[in-house]
C-alpha cells in the first residue's frame, strides 16, 4: 500500500486550525493532511519581507520534514490560508480612534489607536502576499495560495 502524501496547510492562528482542520481532511481524505499553525501571520512580521517571504515559508516545511523525518516527496502540496486584515485597502480608510483598544474594522474603514502602524503592517503584509502570488512552488512541492489573495479588499 502506497504511503499517503502530505497535505501541508499552513495558518495563522488556532481557531484557523479549528475551523479548517476537519474540513481539510475530508476533502483530501486520500492525503495525509498536517495543518501547520504559525501562531501569528508570518506575511505581516515585521522582520518579513519580500526578499525573505518565501525562504520564511520554506523553513516552515523544513523544520517539519526534519521533525518527523520526511522527505520532499513526502509532500504533495502546500497550501497557505492568508487573511488580508485590509493589507490592500487605501492608506484613507484607516483611521485613528484612541478608544480603540484593538484594530476594528468595518465594511468603510478601520479604526485604530495607531494609523501609522497599520498603514506600515498593510504595506509589509500586501507586499510579500504578492511576492507569494507569484510562486507556484516553494522548496520544490506545489504551493497554493487561498483565493483570498486575489482578491481586493471591498475598501480599496
């Protein structure tokens, strides 16, 4: 019997997991599935750039495959689950509310204590998603972004 390939997905946050994880296995239920938690949105770090995004992404799976001990054609794809946080919306519609005490957003602006950093966040985040976009593979397995990178923010 053939080994099952992984399916490595990769997300944001716990509640990612939560909501997908179970989904995700039945829909490649011929498939190992792995959900790689990142704790955080590596797309919007602020030492995470264009230049270094997809090296950044790569050392995800290389940290797993030497974990379990795999090997690349362990993998048959990546699949990389990004929320935008209105990465590609106009600097305009952020605006600055100091009884913000997190970032709110709404279908016309988002309200923060601190404009400057979220404009700064949706700079670094919008460019390395398109920098992600443009790959088809990363660490030579199949890389698939969710459709919501292609997608413009309804604020824009």
């Amino acid at each position: 019997m053939a080994r099952k390939k992984i399916v490595f997905v990769i997300v944001e946050g716990p509640s990612d997991e939560e909501a997908l994880g179970v989904l995700l296995t039945r829909i490649f239920e011929k498939e190992s599935v792995y959900v790689h938690i990142n704790h955080g949105d590596i797309t919007s770090k602020s030492r995470v750039n264009p230049s270094n995004i997809v090296n950044q992404v790569g050392n995800c799976i290389r940290e797993y495959e030497k974990k379990n001990h795999f090997k690349r054609s362990d993998f048959k794809e990546i699949i990389h689950i990004i929320d935008t946080d209105g990465a590609f919306v106009k600097d305009g519609v952020i605006k600055e509310d100091q009884q913000a005490k997190k970032i709110i957003y709404s279908p016309s602006e988002i309200r923060t204590m601190n404009p400057h950093n979220i404009i700064d966040r949706n700079k670094r985040k919008r460019e390395n998603i398109l920098r992600l976009i443009m790959k088809d593979e990363i660490c030579n397995i199949p890389y698939f972004r969710n459709d919501i990178c292609y997608c413009y923010s309804f604020l824009s």
